[in-house]
C-alpha cells in the first residue's frame, strides 16, 4: 500500500503481572511489532525495545511504563531481571519514559511485548488482529484509509453492498473527542 508509511499488528490483553512480592490484578499489554515506538511515539529510555528477531522467535521479553515500575514497587534495575505475566517468566528488556496522562488515561501504565508472543499466550485472540497504521504524510489519510478498506474487503470476503466487518480508529476522532471535553 503505497500511502502507508509504517504498520504493525497489535492484540490488547489484560494479565496480571508480578515482580518480587508485588501483583497487579491487571495490566494494560499491547502485543505488537518492533514498529510500535515509532508509529505510537513511546521511545525506551533505560535498556531497549524488542527487535525483530524477538517478535520472530516470539520471545518472552517485555517492556513496562513508568507507572507500571512504580506500582511494582521496582527500580530501574528491573532491566535485564524477570517479571510474570499470567504466570509466565518475560526478561524485561526496557523502560519507555515517562508520557503522562492524556484524557484520564495514564500512558505509563503499560506494558509491551511482541504480537508473536500475545498469540501463543491468547490463541483465542486471533480474531481480534489490529494494526496500527501510519499514512506516509497527512495529505495522504484518506487514500491510505481506502487502500485499507479495499484490502481487507477482499481478504475478508466481503462482497459489495454488505457491511465491513472492521472499523477504524483514528486520531483525528480522538482529538474531536478531546476538544467537547474541553
């Protein structure tokens, strides 16, 4: 697709994690490629992002908020050591820095690991692939958008006249959304 910059696939889960003595009950876990610092602008700044042969091999690695760090009761030396998701071991890799709150939602509570890994842990998820997308400049949103509706009618076999079974969550909606609060 020739307006799209950047895409990665993303599933969402909610495990628990625990590290030392410390549980959360539940935890915001994207599932997603090496794309994702750069399409959602979360960059590491202690340790590393997974790589391309993490989400390959479907390693076990993951990389956590600031807030998810401070709720675990851990430092920044938690980088290199072992936490638990659903009680299965992931050697974390990073730390994203810190983004703070947009619309009552703390961006530093989550967690991230390869989309790879997320469907070995969640089969069920399959159905429910996302992708994060980038179109390759702004004047280019709405082609891109059309070059997606025309691939995943096709691969989805949708015939004409009937209704997508997707749907798209852009940007521009959540800023709409952010300007009524206001």
């Amino acid at each position: 697709l020739f307006a799209l910059s950047t895409e990665g696939p993303v599933l969402w889960a909610r495990p628990s994690i625990e590290y030392g003595r410390q549980r959360l009950e539940t935890l915001d876990v994207r599932c997603t490629s090496e794309m994702f610092q750069g399409i959602r602008n979360y960059h590491v700044d202690v340790g590393r992002f997974f790589g391309s042969v993490d989400v390959q091999n479907a390693n076990q690695v993951v990389v956590l908020g600031r807030e998810v760090l401070r709720k675990l009761e851990a430092d920044e030396s938690v980088v290199g050591d072992y936490v638990h998701l659903d009680g299965q071991r992931f050697k974390v890799l990073g730390l994203f820095e810190a983004k703070g709150t947009f619309l009552d939602d703390n961006q530093d509570e989550i967690a991230v690991i390869p989309w790879t890994t997320g469907l070995k842990l969640y089969p069920n998820d399959r159905n429910h692939l996302g992708f994060y997308v980038e179109a390759d400049g702004e004047k280019n949103v709405g082609e891109a958008e059309a070059q997606l509706v025309r691939v995943l009618r096709q691969r989805h076999a949708i015939k004409p006249g009937q209704q997508a079974d997707f749907g798209f969550f852009k940007q521009d909606q959540i800023l709409k959304e952010f300007n009524k609060v206001e």
